[in-house]
C-alpha cells in the first residue's frame, strides 16, 4: 500500500512539472487531490487493514496530498510568471524609439501678436478684459455716441441679425460693459473680433481682429499727453526703442478730439520703403480723448471723469510685422503660409 501511495506521488509530480497551461494544471488538481482522485480510491480500500497500519498509511497519504499540492501551488506561479513575461514581450514599449512622424504645431501669428500686446499693456498696469461676439444696439452704437441716424453708423457697414443684434463692429462695445460695472480709475484693453460687411481684398477682411485700450480717471488727470506716452511705450515695445510716433487731427464719434497715429516705418526706420509707400510712416488707428457722451451713458456725472482711449487693427500690425502683404491669408488656413512663422 505504501508502495502504491508512493507510486502515485512519483507519476503526480512528474505530470505537474510537464503541465503548460493553467487549465491543464486544474484537471491534475482534480485527478490527485479531488473527490474522486486516484488517492481517495487507494484510502476507500483501506477498510479491511488494522487500525494502527489504518493510521500508518492515513499519515503517508496526507504527506503526499501536501506534496502534490505544494508542486502545483509552484508549478501554477511559474505558468503564470510565464505568461506575465510573455504579455511583456507582446506589449512593450519602447521608450526610446525613434518618433519622427509626429508633427508639432505652433501658435498662429495673429495669436502671437496678441499674446505680445497683451504682455506689453499688462507691463503698465492694463487689465485685459474680454468682450461678448454678438452685440446689442444700445453697447456697439448708441452708448458710443452713435445714436440712431447718426452719420457715423454709416463708417461702418454692418451685418445685423434678424432680432436686431450684430455681431460688433468695433471691440469698444466692450468699454461699455466695463464701465457699465466699475467706477473709474481704471486702464483696461480689449482685443478680439471684430465684423464688417464689406468684400474682402488684400486690406480687407469682413472679419478681424481690433485692439481697444482705455484709460479714464478724474478729471483733469488724463490728457493727450498720458495716450501719446502709452502708445509710444507701446509701440517701442513691439518695432523696436527707435519708433517714432505722432498725432494727426481726425473724427470719430466717441471721442472728442480725436486723433489718428502714426508710427515710423519699422523696415526704413523713416526713410520710404514699399511698406510705408515711400512715406516714413505707418497709419495704425484711431484715438482721442473720451467724448462725456459716453460717459453719462453708462450712468457717470458729466465732466467727473476724463480718459482717451484707442482702437486698432490686429491684422494690420501683424501684417506690419511680418511683412505679409495680404490680410486673406490669415484666416486660408494655407499650411505653406502658417509654417513660415
Ligand atoms: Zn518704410
């Protein structure tokens, strides 16, 4: 009998260490040591032995039980470590593999020029303040000094909506909602787009992108003097410490006087080039000192307050910047115009 129990345990542990998969190694756990294993049909025909040889071959037979079970406890983690290894294999990756094909993108020009704007007012103390795309009459004309009728609306060919709104036609809409909220002394700008109906050529686009800037305190504080100083500093600040700027007298409607400026051509540095159309200077916008019907219409006591304010053109300084000659190209979304920046 012990012979046979030993015989069993030989044939069990050799069969185990051939075993591959784990569900091979499972039908070698029931045939040894389930129910109805080989072992338990040995230890049924025990009945007729005496009990101390009973007890004798009881113990031999648990020693083999622990020891078949100890082989496939084994045998089972090194199918598995195998199997772990082999998922290694299949699913590495290799960190250092070449990965030439991925392509970097980059940030628009009109984007970059924006960031450096921003940079440069925030560097005198601008808040930047974000606007709203869609307007109401009241914010992009009326509080602006352009009420209905006024001849002014007609500087600016507009597309309305069918309840009444437009898409702005100037980022000053946005001074309104500022100043609709918060009491003077401030000094924010504004930069995003801007809509026009007009046919687009190489100056125009029916969608841009404008600057406003304004800055308003009590009165008497603020003079031509403080714009002219700002848009200097600005304008060093983009073309270089040598530009030039200067004040040409001019109209618009939210602003009394106003003004257009100029800065010096930052190609010939003034001396005329194909840029500047042989004239030294380059025209960027429009400024003047804040006219008080805009003031009281956001609810401020006439001549309490004094502040100028100026608008311009994202496009055309990028253009100015980079020397690009047509305004389409921004937006033609042209991969061989994009990559050169
Ligand atoms: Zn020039």
């Amino acid at each position: 009998m012990k012979n046979q129990i030993s015989k069993i345990q030989k044939i069990a542990i050799k069969e185990i260490g051939k075993v591959k998969s784990l569900e091979d190694l499972e039908k070698l756990k029931v045939k040894y040591l389930g129910r109805k294993s080989v072992l338990t049909d040995v230890l049924r025909s025990l009945k007729d032995l005496n009990p101390e040889e009973k007890k004798a071959i009881g113990e031999e037979s648990n020693k083999t039980k622990q020891a078949i079970d100890l082989k496939l406890k084994e045998k089972e983690i090194e199918i598995r470590n195998k199997e772990l290894k082999n998922i290694d294999e299949k699913e590495r990756i290799d960190i250092t593999y070449p990965c030439g094909q991925t392509k970097r993108g980059h940030l628009h020009p009109l984007t970059r020029v924006r960031y450096e704007i921003e940079e440069i007012f925030k560097s005198m103390g601008f808040l930047v303040v974000d606007g709203r795309d869609v307007e109401d009459e009241f914010h992009n004309f009326d509080a602006l000094n352009m009420p209905k009728n006024h001849p002014a609306r007609d500087m600016q060919d507009t597309f309305w909506l069918k309840d009444g709104a437009v898409p702005r036609t100037q980022t000053s809409s946005v001074q309104i909602r500022f100043m609709e909220k918060n009491k003077p002394p401030f000094r924010i700008v504004s930069i995003g787009t801007v809509y026009r109906n007009e046919n687009s050529d190489a100056t125009h686009e029916f969608n841009f992108h404008q600057i406003e800037c304004l800055m308003v305190d009590k009165s008497g504080k603020i003079t031509v003097a403080n714009f002219k100083s700002v848009m200097s500093e600005f304008m060093k600040g983009l073309f270089g410490k040598e530009t030039q700027t200067r004040l040409r007298p001019s109209y618009f409607p939210f602003v009394e006087p106003g003004f257009e400026f100029d800065a010096s051509c930052p190609y010939c540095k003034g001396s005329g080039c194909k840029i500047c159309k042989k004239t030294g200077w380059i025209e960027l916008g429009g400024a003047g000192i804040v006219n008080q019907n805009v003031f009281t219409s956001v609810g401020f006591k006439e001549d309490e307050y004094e502040g100028f304010a100026f608008g311009f053109g994202i496009e055309r300084l990028a253009m100015i910047k980079y020397g690009i000659d047509d305004i389409r190209l921004f937006h033609s979304g042209d991969l061989r115009f994009l990559e050169q920046f």
